[in-house]
C-alpha cells in the first residue's frame, strides 16, 4: 500500500509512506511476543514476515539465505529456490537474542526449520526426526511435518508428522 501526497508545487505528487508486505495472499498469522504488537505472517510467496503495529520501519522478510543473489547466479527463478510453502508456525521469545526463537514446518517437507528473528534470518538447524528402519532394515523416507511448538522456556521443539509419533529437540540450552 502506497500513500501519496501532492503537495509540490507543480502539483506532482510525492510517496509519502508505504507498506509492504507478501506478494501471495497469506496463509498462516500469528501475534508475536506478550505485548501483541508484532504478527508473524507466512504466505503463498513462501515468505516469512514479521510486521510491527507500531512502526512499519521494524517490519521485514526474514531471509532464506541470499536466495536473490544465489537464483541470479543459478539462473533460477527465486521461487526455485525457497522453501516449500509455511504450514505451520511456533516461536518462544524467551532469550530470543541467544537462539533461533521461531520454527516452522512446511507444505511435504520431513524437516522442521528453525528461524533467528532477533538477527532475520533462517536459523542453523534444519530438525529432522530419526529415520524409520522398515521391515528390511533400509531407512524409511520421512513423511512430512504437520505440527511444530515451542516450549515456554524457549528451549525445546516438539514436532509430529502423525498423530502418534512426536519428537522433541533441544534448539538450544545454556548450559551447552
């Protein structure tokens, strides 16, 4: 959304503020933190946003690694590149600065990413569950990720892919 102003005086008009956002409608919101002013937004385009009520100069894509730059050299579309489509999303804002604070899983991936958003950036973990071994002791591809959340501490990941199958992970700990 763009305001515009016309007061030069030619009569031109001049951008007075905007706002942007996702370029795909979204598909998952959620608040963000226990004041209720940020929202956590994921979308059609694969983004994941975080928007200020306040201020929209605190609002921002996190990144997913230099996708534009690595899609210019590739000579790729940048879509190729992302990942698959948010399905799901969990944060803790406990020591938010320490550790990677947001998870999500996405649309038939088997791993769970997590997300800095005190830096705006893809977390370094990628969770996966253990592999299944099948009847004939060869790895069972993984299914995908349907739930994640984190816990209050802002420590440990649960995450599932069936209804009876859950696995938790230890993001990140003090004492390591």
């Amino acid at each position: 959304m763009k305001q515009w102003i016309f007061d030069n005086r030619d009569g031109t008009k001049r951008l007075l503020r905007f706002r942007a956002g996702h370029s795909a409608p979204p598909t998952q919101v959620t608040f963000y933190g226990e004041g209720g002013k940020r929202l956590l937004s994921a979308g059609g385009d694969r983004a994941l946003r975080v928007f200020s009520a306040i201020q929209d100069q605190q609002s921002r894509e996190l990144s997913q690694s230099h996708v534009e730059r690595r899609a210019k050299k590739l000579k790729l579309a940048e879509l190729e590149l992302k990942l698959p489509e948010i399905s799901g999303i969990a944060w803790g804002e406990t020591r938010e600065r320490d550790w990677a604070n947001i998870v999500s899983c996405h649309v038939g991936e088997p791993r769970a990413y997590t997300w800095r958003l005190a830096d705006g950036i893809l977390g370094e973990h990628a969770l996966t569950p253990p592999a299944k071994i099948g009847a004939r002791g060869v790895a069972e591809k993984g299914k995908p990720i349907c739930a994640v959340a984190v816990s209050a501490c802002g420590c440990v990941l649960y995450k599932s892919f069936s209804p009876i199958a859950r696995f938790q992970h230890l993001i990140a700990s003090p004492f390591n």
